[in-house]
C-alpha cells in the first residue's frame, strides 16, 4: 500500500494530511485537559472564555496546598517503582526457565498465570479488605500496595518476558552451561543483555499500569499509601462546577507518567510485541 | 529428574506467589457465597458476623439469579467488551497502516497517537464524561449550542434563510442515561486502547514482507486489495493478542463505569458485585463467583486461540 500510494503526488500529501488530522484528534482531550487547568473554575464553564481567558496558576496552588499533592505523587513513586522491580525479580527467572528449559506443562501454567488476570478484582474486594484489615493490619500500607500491584501485573510480565527469551537462541544459552557458567551468571551475563530492550519494555509497561492502577490503590488505602488514584477518586465527585481544579489534578496525576512514555515511546514501538512478531 | 528441579525452583515464587493470590482471597469468597452475610443488619445482628452457622447453601445464587439486574449486567458487559475490540482493532489497523510509511512529522505523530495509553483510566472517565461529553457544560453541549446559534444566524439571510428555517434546533446527547453511558464507556475506552492496538500493529508492520508487495503491486493489485489479502493475514496473530489483553483488561472495567454511570443502571458485573459489596456481602460473592466463571469460559475460549501458537 505505501508504495502506490508514494506513486501518485495527491497521496503523497492526503495520507501524512490524515495521519496528522487523525493524531491532532487523538491528542486533543489531553491538550483539553492542560488548557483548561489553567483556567479558573468560574472561566472554566463560561462559553465566551471557552479559548480566550486569563491563565492562572491558582489550581495548581491550591491543589499543592490544599490536598497535599506531592505525598500522594511520592507514593505513586515508591508503590510503582518496587512493585515493577518486585515483578521483575520474579518474573525474569520465571520466564527465563519456562522459555529455556520448557516442560510439558509449561503452557498451562502461562494460560493459568494469565487467567488470574482475569478474574474480576470486585470478586475478591471484601475478602481482601477483610484479610487485610482485621486479620493482617497491613491495610493502607505501601507494603500491601506494592504486593498487589506486583500480583496483578505478574502474568502480563512473565507473559512478555517469555516471549522476548524465546527469540534468544538456544544455543547460546547451552553455550554458556558448557563453559560452567552458573545460572545466575547465565541470566546476569547472558540473558538479560541480550533481552535488554524487551525488559526494558516490559518494566516500562509494568510501570504505567502500577501508576495507573485505580481500583485496589484506590480501595485498599485511606492516607499513609494513597497514590495519585485516590487523589482523583477524592475530587472527582463535585461535578459540574470545578472544571477548573479537576483539571489540574487530574493533569497532575497523568503528566508524569505520559511524559515518561513520550520520552521511551521508541522503546515502546519497538518493544511492544507480546510475541505477536515471528 | 534431577535436572527439573532447577527450572522449578526459578518458577517457583512466580506460581506460589499467584497461586496465594488466587487462592486464599477466592477461598474466602466461596465460603461467603453460601453463608447469609451482611454488613449491617438491625433484625439479625447475627448475620453480620461470617459464620458456618448462617449457611445458606445455594440461596444467594438462588437470589442472584433472580435479581433482574443480574442477566442485564452480563449483557451489558459483553456488549461493552465486543464492541470496544471491534473499535479498537478497526481503527489500530487503519492508522497502524497509515502511519506505518515515512513522511514528515512521523515521530510527533506516534507521540501525539500513543498518549491516551497512558492517561489514568479514572483520569479518561472524568475528563470524558464532564469537559467533552457534558450535554450543558461539556464541548458537546457547547458544539451544539454553536451550531444553533449558527443556524439562527443565517436564518436572517434572504433565499438561504428559508432553508434554514426549516432546520430543527438541535439537541445535544446526554451521556448520563443508562444506554449512552454506555456508549460514553465505549467512547472513552476506545480511545485509550486504540494507541494500544496501534502500537502493537505497527510493530507487526514493519516486520511485513515487502517484496511481497512489490511483486503484488506489479500484478496490479489495488492498495485495498493488498491491504486485505496480505496485510490483515499478516496481522492475525498481533490481532488475536490485542483481543486477549484487551479482554483481560475489559471484563473487569471498573472505574470507567463507576464515574460515568453512578447508578443510572449501567451496569456490568464487576460494578453489580460492588454495589452488593455495599451491604449483602453473600450476594456479592455469589454474583462474583458467577463472573470467575464467565471469565474462565472466556480466558480458556482465548487462551487456547492465542496460546495455540504461542508455544511454536
């Protein structure tokens, strides 16, 4: 397709035109989303300030003085990095193991790990605060978040992991046990810079869905280990009229995390396969 | 033998880890399910403490099952599920192929393309259903109100004033009701995960035969038709895993339903189980050990698709 269409000079124009028309769409409620947290919440809803209005800063003021911006984003930090990190520790020899040396097994017990993913949080919520509220005293703890989060983000990561080692070469592996390399060595000095960049996905990807994990982070915390989900849950319910302050958390809340992704997009483009390439 | 234990031991935290995850939390719900157990209750005080003593055997699936809202919900959950597939992968194949050449501005244009994917989905829901959707204060209401004004405006205008005058006013679409919430979900969810099937796409393009192409393309064939007889057979496989991670995240929407529809009927199951988690709590785990098993039938359903070839 991209042939013919480079043989005619109107597609040569009409399709990057598109492309462009279809981003710009795209994009536009994020753009809307920072252009109205600059607005106030009075200007916010008046149609004659709809695209001409005073900047402010006052949201973010008083989003950082008023609901303590920077403890809840500190917890999405810590809560997001160590369970990303956690999986990984986990995941890595997990993947490593069901990629190199496969059993017969091997392939129910990734289904089986993928459809835990499946089962409905809501299922298991009452059990969970009970457990952990009344029988484990871990609620609201970072610790409980970054189990959950590790959990639930465990089989996509073994899943990615599994089909970025399965492009490895065998061989190269096998090489390595003939030398006497240990397994350890095997993994830190073989495998995982061989599959540098599809960790580097996989952790990426981990990332963004610990950070934007909205049901447990919300449920499971009151104050100590609340993340930038609850900041969200606790202002979102005055509709209507604080366009303005809802804006500005809210762009708060996304703007690390998609300029995070901005910055890694290559690494995304080229790492996001879940083995879908042969 | 002996050289399976290492294997083992290395999978081991990873199964032990997810088997406890699974187990202990569902263990508790099974047991909640045939148990009358509620959180408040002023006539039997006793039902609210979990007791072996409140059995109730089959009763709370007994009354799930009945309950009206029940087979709505599962309804409505497909609905949402399949329809927001057939928009995603539709529309990720279109811009995966559009963008999938080189012509100035590419690298901006992915950026721009992929951001959704990353917004929070309590952060979509909001930024959806009030600033864009909102029938008065939203970009919809105001879009509509424009054109109206419009039309008002050229009605005073001879010869063409008379068309326009039989123009109706307009309405905006409110997305608060229980049907177009609905599509408010699909809308919003869309939008998010279309980058996601875009991204995964584009990588299966550019691993595409091109020579393949060219000797179609010397035979004449028609863009559209190399289109459908080699780009789609190409993608089949990137598209059956955009359908089951898709899925996997979709049945158990969650948050996305909660702020658009907030009761106006909208349901799918997970959000019918956290309205009964709000007081019967046996009702809510009979609800949620139905929607383990949907979800079962499901994941063995696309599992098996996709697992099929993963192993090769």
């Amino acid at each position: 397709m991209a042939a013919v269409a480079q043989t005619t000079p109107l597609s040569r124009v009409l399709w990057p035109t598109l492309a462009w028309i279809i981003a710009l769409i795209f994009f536009f409620p994020i753009f809307w989303l920072v252009f109205t947290s600059f607005k106030t919440d009075a200007d916010a809803v008046k149609p004659e300030h709809l695209l001409f209005f005073t900047p402010t800063l006052e949201n973010y003021a008083n989003m950082t003085e008023n609901y303590d911006y920077w403890r809840f984003a500190i917890n999405s930090v810590i809560t997001s990095t160590f369970a990303t990190g956690f999986a990984l520790v986990v995941g890595v020899p997990a993947a490593y193991a069901m990629a190199f040396d496969p059993s017969r097994h091997t392939k129910d017990i990734l289904v089986w790990m993928l459809s835990t993913k499946m089962l409905p949080a809501a299922a298991v919520l009452y059990p969970m605060t009970f457990l952990t509220k009344n029988m484990l005293g871990l609620f609201d703890t970072h610790f409980l978040i970054i189990v959950v989060l590790c959990l639930i983000n465990l089989p996509i990561v073994i899943w990615m992991l599994f089909t970025y080692f399965k492009e490895i070469p065998k061989d190269i592996i096998e090489a390595g046990k003939m030398d006497g390399v240990s397994t350890w060595g095997e993994i830190k000095d073989i495998l995982i810079p061989l599959a540098w960049g599809g960790i580097a996905s996989t952790a990426l990807l981990t990332f963004i869905f610990c950070w934007n994990e909205a049901y447990w982070t919300v449920r499971l915390t009151t104050i100590d280990a609340a993340t930038l989900s609850k900041l969200i849950e606790g202002n979102r319910a005055p509709e209507g009229l604080f366009f303005g302050r809802l804006s500005a958390v809210s762009t708060a809340a996304v703007g690390p995390i998609v300029v995070l992704g901005w910055f890694c997009q290559k690494q995304l483009v080229q790492g996001l396969t879940f083995g879908a390439v042969k | 033998m002996a050289n399976r234990t290492l294997p083992r031991l290395l999978q081991a935290p990873a199964v032990l880890m997810l088997l406890m995850w699974m187990l202990v939390p569902l263990g508790m719900t099974l047991f909640f399910s045939f148990i009358r157990y509620v959180l408040n209750s002023l006539r039997r005080p006793e039902w609210t403490t979990p007791s072996i003593e409140n059995w109730r055997g089959l009763g709370n699936y007994k009354y799930v099952l009945e309950a009206k809202d029940f087979w709505f919900a599962i309804q409505n959950s497909v609905f949402i599920v399949v329809s927001i597939l057939i928009f995603t992968v539709v529309f990720g194949l279109l811009i995966a192929v559009l963008v999938n050449r080189s012509f100035p501005g590419r690298g901006i244009v992915r950026v721009l393309l992929i951001s959704p994917f990353f917004v929070m989905p309590a952060v979509n829901a909001v930024l959806w259903i009030n600033m864009i959707l909102d029938p008065v204060l939203g970009l919809n209401g105001l879009a509509v109100a424009g054109i109206n004004d419009l039309v008002v405006g050229l009605r005073e205008f001879p010869l063409i004033g008379q068309f326009f005058s039989m123009w109706p006013e307009l309405k905006p679409m409110s997305f608060r009701a229980s049907q177009t919430s609905a599509y408010a979900v699909i809308m919003m969810v869309t939008w998010q995960w279309t980058p996601f099937a875009v991204l995964i796409f584009m990588t299966s393009l550019q691993s595409e035969d091109e020579s393949q192409k060219e000797a179609a393309m010397l035979d004449g064939a028609s863009a559209w038709s190399q289109f459908i007889n080699l780009t789609v057979p190409h993608l089949a496989r990137p598209i059956a895993i955009v359908v089951m991670i898709q899925s996997i995240f979709h049945l158990s929407l969650y948050a996305e339903i909660e702020i658009v529809s907030r009761g106006n009927g909208n349901k799918n199951l997970p959000y019918l189980i956290g309205e009964f988690t709000s007081n019967n709590i046996g009702a809510a785990s009979a609800t949620g050990i139905f929607a383990v098993i949907l979800a079962n039938i499901i994941a063995i359903f696309l599992l098996r698709m996709v697992g099929k070839s993963l192993m090769d």
